[in-house]
C-alpha cells in the first residue's frame, strides 16, 4: 500500500496561481486570454509542462511522430523585404539571389523520394518577374513526374500574391493549385498577427484576416493546412496569446489545421536590431501553453530545426507530439542563424522520440501512420 495521498500533489505546484487552470484543464475546459496570460506569466515551468503532456497524451498517447519531407525554396528573389528574414533578397541582382529552373527543383524531388520522403513542403519569395503559372508549374510538373508524392506548398501569402498576380480570387488561386496536384498548405507568413508588431517586422506583408480568409477558404475547398506564430523578438506575451486565440476561433469555424507550429525567432543576418536567440524556457513555455490554449487542435509541433534538436525532445513532454521531419535542405532558419543541423537521419528522429519516452510514428502529411516503431 503507498502511503500517498493525491491531494498533496499540489505542493509540487510552486505557482499557487495556477490552480484555477489546473482545475479547468482537467475538467476539459477551454481556457481564456487572461489564463493564457497568466500561464506565459508564471514561471513554475513544470506544471505547465506537466499539464501540457496530460492534455497532449489524453489527445495522442504516447505516439509522437516525423515525417520523412525535404523543403524547397524555389527562389529567395522577394518583393516584400520582411525585416526578419534573412532569406530573401529584394533585388535580384544580389549575389545571393537564386531561381531554380524545373530540372533543378524535380532534381531534388527526385533525391527526396529517393530517400523515402513521401512530402515536400515548398515556400519562397514572391518573384517580382515570375507568374502564377509558374508557380503553377512548378506543382504540376513535380506531380507528374512523382505522382504519389504529397505537395504541401505555398504560404496563405504566396496564395495573396498569386490572386494579385492573376486576377483570380482566393478560391480560384487554390482550386488550380489543387487541380495542378497540391495536397495542403503549409503555414509560414503567420508571423505575429498584431498589427502594431507587423508594421515592424513585416510591413508589406498580409494581414491577419487575409491569412486566415485563406486558409479558411482552403479548407472548404477540401485542402488541410497548418499554422504558425513566430516568437522571440518584439512581441508581447499579449500578442501569443491573442495570435494563438485567433487561430483558435478559425478551427472552431473550420477544423482544416492540422498542426500549430510555434517558430523561434533566429536573429542573425537580418534588418531587425536584435541579436538574442529565444531560451530554453520561453521555447518550452509556448510550446505547452500552445498545446494548452489550442484545444480543438489534435497536433503541435516542437520544430527542431529552430528549437534545436535537444529542445524539440524535451518539448515531447511538454506537450509537442511532433518534430517534423529529416528537412533535407534547410535554408529560412539558417540564413537567419540557427544553429541546428540543415538535415535530420529518419533514424536520430526515432532516437529523440524514444528517449523522450514517446513512441515515434512516420506520418504522412496529413497524419496517417506509416510505420510505428513500437519495438
Ligand atoms: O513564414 C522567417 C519564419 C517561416 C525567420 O507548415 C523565421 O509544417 C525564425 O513556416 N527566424 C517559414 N523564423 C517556415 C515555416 C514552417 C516550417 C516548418 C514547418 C512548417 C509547416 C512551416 O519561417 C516564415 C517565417 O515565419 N521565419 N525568418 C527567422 N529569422
């Protein structure tokens, strides 16, 4: 017989002020702005984590999983000039600027598949010569020469540019792509949705409501997508929370996010005036109040290649029940200084999962199992 009793265990809770969102979590209540607040305030990382990897584990048990994708990026030649990113290049005469032809991009489809990737997750700059049947083209073209691989691809603000670009509406935009092969879109171009951050870090770019309109009109037409917030550099905890909340009202309205990917602001090589990496804590901390506040999302993704790797592990049990995958080419975050790997073996994804005491799954893009690695 132990000699525990369990209403003791809220002396390991160190932030007493946590125990209304405690009793609201585990009576599956959906928490509010102000929790959210109170949550990111708190320092007591533990139950947040604890409670994070309860709620996580009632939704995914112990499954966890990765995904064998590559990126591309088929140019880095932008018209937006986004003060973070380190990636594009306005001009195009920059020596950095780069457009990749067909033979290059299905070249590296083609390594891809070789490597067993059934996803290739592609984002790039809004080309100032190039036209939306080229980018067209560029889905049309991977999927007739590798017809079972997933195409996830073109943020909500390549779908803005290519509307502006073509004349066609949102729908019209993504029912081509769709009809061109597109499986889902990825999530980038989230940012931060406050419109005083953004008038900041990504003047030219679309707003909140255009960002979710899209995906939103994705979904109805069948397609799933993803979400992001980028964090770490001049926002407030009050921006998160009102980011991840809007998000949540948009899968309320819809259910077609599969994943919410929380990015670590990398600080290198860019036009923003600062220089700090995001810390352990804070990666950890919005990772699980991610996981707390998006009840209606099944999946959260711990990105190792902006947390880092041992952080994307920890994250396993503080609510993420994703890693992403082997990447392949890595450019957006590295350009910007991150110090990760540029590519993952499928077998260190097994390793980090399992130390994590999770059960690692190869997932397709939309979450159906490949292989689990219940051994
Ligand atoms: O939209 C750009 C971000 C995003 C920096 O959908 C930066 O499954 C940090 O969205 N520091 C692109 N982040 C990457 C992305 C993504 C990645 C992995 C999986 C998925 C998914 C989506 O990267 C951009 C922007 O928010 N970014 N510059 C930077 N300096």
């Amino acid at each position: 017989m132990l000699n525990t009793d369990i209403s003791n265990i809220g002396m390991f809770v160190s932030d007493k002020n946590l125990f209304p969102i405690i009793d609201k979590v585990l009576n599956g209540e959906r928490l509010s702005f102000e929790d959210g607040i109170k949550l990111f305030e708190s320092n007591d990382i533990l139950t947040i984590g604890s409670l994070a990897n309860y709620v996580n584990e009632k939704k995914n048990g112990k499954y966890a999983y990765f995904v064998i994708n590559r990126q591309l990026n088929p140019t880095n030649v932008c018209v937006l000039d986004c003060k973070f990113c380190a990636f594009a290049t306005i001009d195009k005469n920059d020596p950095k600027a780069y457009e990749m032809n067909y033979e290059e991009i299905l070249s590296k489809v083609s390594y891809a598949v070789k490597e067993g990737a059934t996803e290739v997750h592609i984002v790039g700059g809004l080309h100032p010569d190039w036209k939306f049947e080229d980018y067209l083209n560029i889905v049309s073209t991977i999927k007739e020469n590798f017809p079972n691989i997933h195409i996830k691809a073109f943020t909500a603000v390549e779908i803005d540019y290519f509307s502006k670009l073509s004349g066609l509406d949102y729908g019209e935009v993504l029912q081509r792509l769709k009809d061109a092969g597109l499986g889902s879109l990825p999530g980038g171009g989230a940012e931060i949705f406050s419109s005083e951050v953004r008038r900041i870090i990504a003047p030219k770019k679309i707003g909140w409501k255009k960002y979710l309109e899209i995906h939103k009109i994705a979904h109805r037409l069948g397609l799933h997508s993803t979400t992001t917030m980028l964090y770490g550099h001049v926002e407030s905890y009050r921006d998160r929370v009102d980011h991840i909340l809007k998000i949540r009202e948009a899968q309320d309205e819809t259910g077609g996010f599969t994943c919410f990917i929380p990015l670590a602001y990398q600080p290198e090589n860019n036009d923003l005036n600062l220089r700090e990496h995001t810390t352990g804590i804070d990666d950890l901390k919005t990772i699980a109040i991610s996981r707390l506040l998006l009840d209606n999302f099944q999946h959260i993704k711990a990105y190792w290649v902006m947390v880092g790797e041992k952080i994307a592990q920890v994250g396993l049990n503080f609510g993420a029940d994703d890693i992403d995958g082997t990447v392949i080419e890595e450019k957006i975050a590295h350009f910007a200084g991150a110090k990760s790997p540029t590519q993952q073996q499928k077998e260190k994804l097994i390793r980090l999962i399992k130390e994590a005491g999770k059960i690692p799954v190869e997932r397709d893009t939309l979450y159906n199992p490949i292989r689990i690695y219940d051994k």
